[in-house]
C-alpha cells in the first residue's frame, strides 16, 4: 500500500533534478556572491527561499511533464502516480506549487531580468509538454525549451537575484563570469536534453513520440553534442579565469582540481571514457557528474576564504546533497586507496626496491667497477701507450721531420729564391719604367689640357664678340646682279 509520504515523494520526482539541477543553481547563486558580495547573514535568507523556490517549481514542472506524457507512458505499459491523480487534483497541485514558488519573490524584491526569468520556468513547462504548442515533439525547439527551463533560465535568475547582472556593480570580471556561466548553462542544458533523449531513443519510438533525436539520428545526434561540448568547456574556462579577479581562493581551488584531474588522466590512474553523449543505456556522459558536486564546493571556498561565515552555509550544502557528498568522498577515498596508498606501495615493492637492491649493484658491478678495472686499463694499454710510444714518433718522423727538411727547403729554392732572382728584378727592368712613362704622359696631357683652358678664359675676357647678322652665323652677302643679300632672306 502507498503512503502519503511516498505518493509525494513519487510527484515530486526529486531523484531526478535534486543533485543535477538544484547543485549547479546554487553554484550560480554563490558565484553571484562573488561577484557581488554581501555577508552571510544577509546571503542565507535568499539561498533558502531559492532553494525553496526550486524545488517547488521543478516539481510543478515534472507533474506537467508527467501529466501530459500519460497516453504514451501508458503506451509503454507505465503509469505515473500524476496520471492516477485525476485533472482537478493536477490542476489544484499545480496552482499551489506555483504559488508557493513565486509568491514569495514579491515580497523578497527582484530585478527585472529575474522576473523574466522566474516567469520562463513558470510558463516553459506547458511550452514543452502541452498540446497544442507541445515543442516536446517540435525537433529543435523541444532542445531549447528544455534547456531554458533546466539550466538557462535558473542560471539567470540566480545570477539576476543576488545582483551579479548589474554591470554597475559587477565589473569587467563580474561581466565575464556573468556571461560564462549563462553560455554554459544553455550548451550545459542542450547536451543533457540530447543525451536524454539518445538514451530514452528506444522508448520514444516505441511509444510513437518524435524527438529530435529521432528526426536527425543518433549518430548526428552525437556529432552534435561533440561540438557543443567544446563551446561548453570554452565557457567554464571563461568563469574560471575571471576567479582571478574575483576570489583568488576559489581560482587556486579550481587550478588544483583541474591539475589532479589531468595528472590522473595523463598517468591513465583515471581511466573512465570521455564522451560527450552517452551511447546505448550508459547514461553518463562527461562533465555531468562533476556538476553535481565540484563548482559549488570550489566558489564556496572562495567565499569562505573572503567571510568565514559561510563555513556554516557551506557544511549545510555539504548536508543538502549528503548522498553526493558521501560518493565522492569514497571516491575519492577508493582512488586515493588504490592510486596513493596501493599504488605508492606497489611503486616501492616491485619499482624501487628492486632498482636498490639489483638495479644500482649491478651498475656498480658492471659499469663502475668494470670501468675501473678493465675499461681504463684497457684504455691506457691500447689507446694512451700505442699513442706515446708509436703515435708521436710516427708523427714526427713522418710529418714534422719531412717539413723541417723538404717542405720549407723546398719553398726556399723553388718559391723565394725565384721571386727574389727573377721576379722582383724583371718588375724593375721592364714593369717600373713603363709605369713612370705611362705616368709622365698623363701628368703632361693634363697639364697641356689646363694650360690650353687657361689661355681660352684669359682671351675670351680681354676681346670684344664679332658681330653677328640676325640669321645667325651666315655672313651677308651681295647678289653679283644687286640682289639682295642672301644672308638676308
């Protein structure tokens, strides 16, 4: 038999947004207090009534799902506790969660943007599930309704709530974090609606729903999430980066994780595929379960490192999601175990105990001591003394003797001799006094040539110009029969 209590825990379908919705909101709403920050006395009412607000309104938006989805669940031979409820108790549970998730808001004051926001994730539910709009079966859009109302709309309305989109107040890393985090709830929110949808292919078709899945195909599916991904972690690097302006804390917490993590998968101690879909019934896929866990709990850290206050809010987060908290704690136990303690021993046993006790007294057996013993020996027996006792005689009997007694004598007779009996003297017979006469005629050509140019500039100072005709240099001249001259013409 039911009980009441499990009736509403069944409506209420809190194992499936609990630690993957409600954990990433209350990452946004810390890293709000970062970028505007506030005490934590001021920050706890708010954090409860969003807390509050959440979980009221995720419930709202699974009954309207469950409501909607009752042909076809029926079809798959299930049946909701939602359907056996009746329309009038849906209609009448559906007004009181929404009230008790908005009505508060009005008296707890909101910007703009987190109105529109709270009014997304009232109203996309009866967008996604509700005919005859229904995007739930409209390809694409039934991606975009789900993810703005899982992720892009909370997102911003915890950013909006704690006042981290004032750009006044804000600043450029404020801006960046702000924004960083939005992009990454919306691809964060489109690659789990696809992987949802991959693994849920089967049952859809089975029951005749059309997803968007189905209309492109798994592996379209699946390229696409690829490249969602990358514009995903883009984003995350983004919000982390913008840490070092905002809480140096929180963005050394972030560096140290980040650094584990690839230290682990470099020595392949962390072995678990990365896919940015799930395939078949695997329902993970990366970075999913680090949400649920690691960026609350690395802002936290840069929060309580600016108010110890919020040691207490972060113990209380740590209570709030105890079940994930417990397993990655014996995670991280279990890989320490085995990887630290298990693996550090294995290193001593079978690496380092073994390179103390064989590896080194073989080398100082086989390298060392031999290299004492017979590889110096050796050498001054068959390099050091054949070299001293043959190698320089045979040097200079065969090299610096013949140079001292051929090579310069040699050079003596055949080159130096020569140049001083021959050469030199024939340059002084016949080269030099060509050379002086050749010098002589130059000196006296350019003397005649200055002489000459002398005379020419003293003349023409001292005598006045001939006359000339107007027809130039034509002198006029009589015609014999009295013409006239033709110079004239």
């Amino acid at each position: 038999m039911t009980t009441p209590a499990g009736t509403a825990v069944s409506i209420t379908r809190a194992e499936k947004w609990w630690a993957s919705k409600i954990s990433p909101l209350l990452a946004a709403a810390y890293l709000s207090l970062l970028i505007a920050p506030r005490t934590a006395e001021a920050a706890i009412g708010r954090l409860v009534l969003l807390v509050l607000s959440a979980c009221f309104l995720a419930t709202a938006a699974y009954v309207v799902n469950d409501w909607y989805d009752r042909e076809s669940d029926r079809a798959l031979g299930k049946e909701s506790t939602t359907a056996r409820l009746g329309g009038p108790v849906v209609f009448a549970l559906l007004v009181g969660l929404w009230a008790a998730g908005i009505v508060p808001w009005f008296f707890a004051g909101l910007p703009g943007p987190a109105w529109g926001a709270l009014a997304a994730i009232t109203l996309m539910p009866l967008v996604y599930s509700a005919p005859p709009i229904r995007w739930k079966e409209r390809g694409a859009l039934g991606l975009v309704a789900d993810a703005t109302l899982a992720h892009l709309a909370p997102t911003v309305f915890a950013l909006a709530c704690f006042g981290a989109l004032d750009g006044a107040d804000a600043g450029p890393a404020g801006l960046v974090a702000s924004a960083g985090a939005v992009v990454w709830s919306l691809t964060a929110g489109l690659r789990m609606i696809i992987g949802h949808e991959l693994v849920d292919a089967d049952n859809d078709r089975a029951s005749g729903l059309t997803t968007w899945v189905i209309d492109v195909g798994e592996p379209r599916a699946t390229a696409v999430a690829r490249a969602i991904v990358v514009v995903e972690v883009g984003a995350l690097a983004a919000v982390a980066g913008s840490l070092w302006w905002l809480s140096r804390a929180a963005f050394i917490a972030v560096v140290v994780v980040v650094v584990a993590l690839a230290i682990a998968r470099i020595t392949k101690a962390w072995t678990q595929p990365l896919t940015a879909a799930p395939g078949g019934d695997d329902g993970r896929a990366m970075l999913f379960p680090f949400y649920r866990f690691w960026p609350p709990i690395l802002l936290l850290v840069g929060l309580v490192a600016d108010d110890p206050a919020y040691a207490l809010i972060a113990l209380v987060h740590l209570g709030l999601f105890w079940t994930v908290t417990i397993e990655e704690v014996v995670g991280l136990a279990g890989f320490a175990r085995e990887h630290l303690v298990t693996g550090l021993g294995r290193w001593l046993r079978f690496q380092l105990w073994p390179w103390i006790t064989e590896t080194v007294p073989n080398w100082m057996r086989n390298r060392v001591w031999a290299g004492i013993t017979t590889d110096i020996p050796n050498w001054f027996r068959h390099r050091f003394w054949p070299w001293l006792t043959e190698g320089i005689p045979k040097w200079f009997r065969y090299r610096f003797v013949p140079f001292f007694t051929g090579t310069i004598p040699n050079w003596f007779r055949y080159r130096l001799k020569p140049w001083f009996t021959g050469t030199a003297p024939n340059w002084f017979r016949y080269r030099l006094p060509e050379a002086m006469r050749s010098l002589r005629r130059r000196i006296g050509g350019f003397v005649q040539r200055a002489r000459r140019s002398l005379a020419r500039r003293v003349r023409g100072g001292s005598t006045p110009p001939a006359a000339t005709s107007g027809t130039g240099n034509v002198p006029p001249t009589k015609d014999p029969e009295g013409g006239t001259a033709r110079g004239d013409r």
